[in-house]
C-alpha cells in the first residue's frame, strides 16, 4: 500500500531588513534619527548673539532714583575733575569727553519714574566737576568767578552732554509708553456691568 505523504505547510520567512554597520539601532539613535527618516528638517540652529549685545547684557543696570541720580553724576564729575587736575592740569577737552559718558549712563541708569531729572542733574554735575579746573584765585567771590566763566567757555560739552541725556530720556519714555499700551490691548476687557471682586 502506498502511504501517503503528510506535508506540512511550510511558514514563509518575512525578509529581514538589512542591519547597519553600526549594528540594532538604540532608542537614542532612533529619537536621534528620528526626523531624517520621517523627511522632517532638523530644528535650524540659533543664531548667536553680537559680541556686543552679550556685553552690554553683562553691563550693569541699576535702578537709582531721581536724588540718587543727581549724586551719581556729581560724584562721578568731581573724580572725573580731580584727576583731570592732577593728571591733565585741567585739560577741558579731556573733561568734555568724559562728561557724555556720564551723562549717558545718568540717563540709562534713573528709574522710568523720575526720567525728567536725568537733564536736569547732569548740568549741575557738570558745574560741580568743574570746580577743581576752574583755577579760581581770590577766594570765594573768585573761584564763583572762575566756574562762571568755564561754564560759559565749555557750554559746547555741557550742551552735548545735556542732549544726549535727553534724548535717551526721551527714547526710554517712548518704550516705556509703548509697553503700556500692549499690556492694555492683550489685556482681557473687563464686560460692563461686572465688578471684579476685592
């Protein structure tokens, strides 16, 4: 008799991808690899910031007060002409040039709510600082005399120094209204009729 042959039904394989030379990917790589096998573009790299900006981050921004202000700038010109005296005897070039710095830094260092005295402390510094070059002689009376005097020959400096402390006053008066205005427009609008509570 002849026997049947019982043949089992062969599994098909399924073919393997073929492994990279680096062997099985990890699930590092695979979050690695992620957007390059799903065609998405890689996020593009920041652009990094100026040296200068990264400086003038670092630089220090105090808030002082309108009196803080006036002290500041004053301090800084009596040094600025004590050292001028000693250093320079009393060059106003090197003085002038110092005082727009000054200036500048009054202007950016006053706080928003007392923007107005920024020009009008650094006049007096500028009076203040020029004592020690004035070169007065004959007491008081002279010496009043000797600052008078600088003051009406150097007014080039101390006009500069003024209009630079205005206009950055000016500029940090606009931003300043500027946020004001976005905060109120994406501000929620508060219905009519309806008290917030206390």
């Amino acid at each position: 008799m002849e026997q049947h042959r019982t043949s089992h039904p062969q599994r098909r394989q399924r073919p393997q991808p073929p492994l990279s030379p680096q062997g099985p990917l990890s699930p590092q790589s695979a979050l690695v690899d992620g957007p390059a096998v799903y065609g998405l573009r890689p996020p593009a790299p920041a652009h990094p910031d100026s040296p200068l900006i990264v400086a003038l981050r670092r630089f220090p921004a105090p808030r002082l007060t309108g009196l803080g202000a006036g002290l500041f700038a004053s301090i800084a010109m009596l040094l600025i002409g004590s050292l001028d005296w000693l250093l320079f005897d009393g060059s106003a070039v090197v003085y002038g040039i110092f005082y727009l710095p000054v200036c500048a830094l009054t202007a950016l260092w006053v706080r928003e709510a007392d923007l107005v005295t920024a020009p009008i402390s650094v006049p007096i510094a500028f009076a203040v600082g020029v004592v020690p070059i004035a070169g007065g002689e004959g007491g008081i009376g002279g010496q009043i005399m000797a600052v008078v005097t600088s003051l009406a020959v150097h007014a080039g400096w101390l006009y500069g120094g003024t209009l630079v402390a205005g206009v950055i006053t000016c500029v940090r008066k606009f931003r300043a209204m500027g946020r004001r205005k976005r905060r109120v427009r994406t501000s929620p609008a508060t219905p009519p009729g309806h008290h917030q509570p206390r």
